[in-house]
C-alpha cells in the first residue's frame, strides 16, 4: 500500500509547547468504502486553537497522546464512491496532519475553484468568517466608533480591524512589537496600534484612545482583556473569540478584575462565539469579503511554510506570534 506520513501528538504538554512533543509516523494510505471520500491534504491551517485542544474539552472533543494531531485542512478529492463528489474537488475538513484521510462524504461540501486556493482556508476560510461575524454579528460597530482588536496581526485580527474600517470606525489594533504595529498602520490602514510588548497598557491606552473603546474584540484574554475592560465606554460591546494567552503553558493565577463590577457599571455586552453559529448567514459573508477583497478594501495576508514536517515548528512559532495574517503549510 501507498504510505501516509502522519504526524502524531506524542505527548501532552504540561508547560509551554514543543516540536518534542510530536512524532513523525507512517501508515498505510486508507481505502474509502461506499459513501466515504479519500482526501489528499493540500494545505493544513494553523490555529492557536489547536493548542487549546490540548488541554481539555472545548467545542469539539479533547485531544489524547498518540492521536494524530488534529486541525482542519484543504484537501483534494482523490475518490468518493457512492457519493456527489469528484475527483479534484476542494474541500475543508477536519484531517488531521496527515498526507491522506478518509471520512464520510455526507459531511464534505465542495468548495469552489478560486486562486489563489489558499484565500479558502484565509479570507474565505473560517479566519475571514470568524473576523466578519465576530466583529459585525457580536460586536454591531457604528460608524465613527472605536473598536480595538487584540492579536491585530494575525489571522483574524488583520481582517477583523480592516473590516472595522470599511464600517467608518476607529481602528486600534494591539500586537507585539513596533514593526508589526507599522505594518498594521502603514499597509492595512488601522489608525492606531498598541505594542503590549513594550508594557504599560493603560498609559498606552491613554495616548491613542482619549474617547475610550466601544466595540473591543478579544482574542486574548488575560492581562490585554483587563486592560481593555477598563477603557470600555458605558454600553460598549465585547467579541470573545479566543484567549491565546491562556493556552500555552501554566494558566493564570487569577481572572481579569473589573469582572462582573464593571460589566454593571458600564452595561457592557460581553458574547462568544465560535464561527459555525452563523452558518445560515454564510452565503452572505462570502459574497461580502469577496466583494472588497476584489476591490482591493481588503488586504490578504497569508505565511504558508511548507513540508508536513514543519508543522511542529509553525504551531510553537504562531504561539510565539511569529506570523502575519494566516499561518498554513503546504502538504501537497
């Protein structure tokens, strides 16, 4: 049989993760039965929430030692017998990292044929619709409002505080380091960004926004999330998407303060969400990033690596906050 190469999660971390923590493995390529697809994994995304799958049960099941590591993943359609799907079709599911997978057909829809094809696991992928929804379904922005978005560099920050843009807001945007926040200013049009590398939060909060936040999205949690409890403006709106801060290595010792007093004072909204909660308003969303990104409103940024070897590595280093807009490796 053709091998598979798979990547396994030897060991669960208990501090900061590793590549140690993972093995190189083969199999036997599996065979598809009737109503199951054979998917050849082209591209695998990288999440911070695959880390958070390390740790316990979150929206999906909680990942175990010795599983192949799990993570979403374009793939191509090699057979599907018994089923509406061809050979070549694009899909995005749930593989793993591995080189080929097999799963039910019934669960696949067909994606359509863009190029680049990457744009299907960024802007049109679950980080474009995590930013849309999020920001607009959770957050409701106004024009001429404040809305500040934590993690501003990555996958869905960049998209969330573009998006914010096109809507007449204010954009602050909170990332690590002077360069990313030139890059944010400078090439995405946010008006504003926030180094919480270089500490201080609230005297920095106090230099770039004098009228406060009114729509704050999170992608933190921690430290960043206090800091941006304290600046909200009465009625102010929070998008809790993620918490990265908290997922790798020892957890918090205590929770943000201003927790509930000020979310009484100040009748603040506070909603999470993971993106599949607006599946009925997909279509829509799709054909909105589409439009501006074909108008040029909308700036893609992806850093693909490439090897399913290095897969290890770019997890640890997204951690790290290595990558602008969406991190992918390429498989095939």
């Amino acid at each position: 049989m053709p091998a598979n190469r798979q990547i396994v999660l030897d060991q669960l971390p208990q501090g900061p993760l590793s590549p140690e923590h993972f093995r190189v493995t083969e199999a036997d390529r599996p065979a598809p039965g009737e109503g199951e697809a054979l998917l050849k994994i082209r591209y695998v995304s990288l999440d911070a929430a695959n880390r958070a799958w390390m740790q316990g049960a979150t929206y999906r099941s909680a990942l175990s030692a010795g599983q192949v590591m799990a993570g979403g993943a374009l793939a191509e359609v090699v057979e599907a017998p018994g089923s509406d799907l061809k050979p070549g079709d694009l899909v995005f599911a749930d593989t793993g990292w591995q080189e080929y997978a097999v799963l039910p057909a019934k669960r696949l829809a067909k994606l359509p044929a863009l190029e680049p094809m990457t744009h299907l696991l960024s802007v049109y992928g679950v980080a474009g619709l995590t930013a849309y929804f999020g920001l607009l379904e959770c957050g409701q922005p106004k024009p001429g409002e404040t809305v500040v978005v934590s993690a501003a560099a990555g996958s869905v920050g960049s998209i969330v505080g573009q998006i914010a843009k096109l809507k007449g807001c204010r954009v602050v945007g909170i990332a690590g380091g002077e360069a990313k926040g030139r890059w944010l200013t400078d090439e995405l049009g946010f008006d504003a960004a926030v180094d919480y590398k270089a500490g201080n939060l609230r005297q920095q909060f106090k230099e770039v926004l004098p009228n406060g936040i009114d729509v704050y999205f999170d992608n933190v949690g921690g430290d960043i999330f206090e800091a941006c409890l304290f600046a909200m403006n009465t009625h102010g709106r929070i998008a809790c998407c993620g918490a990265v801060s908290q997922y790798d290595g020892v957890p918090p010792q205590h929770g943000p303060r201003g927790v509930p007093g000020l979310i009484v004072t100040k009748r603040l909204t506070l909603r999470g969400f993971i993106v599949s909660d607006f599946d009925a308003q997909r279509d829509q969303a799709l054909k909105d990033l589409q439009q501006w990104v074909a108008e040029g409103k909308l700036k893609v940024q992806e850093d693909v690596l490439e090897g399913l070897e290095t897969l290890p590595q770019a997890l640890v280093g997204l951690l790290h906050g290595e990558n602008r807009g969406k991190r992918m490796v390429k498989v095939a």
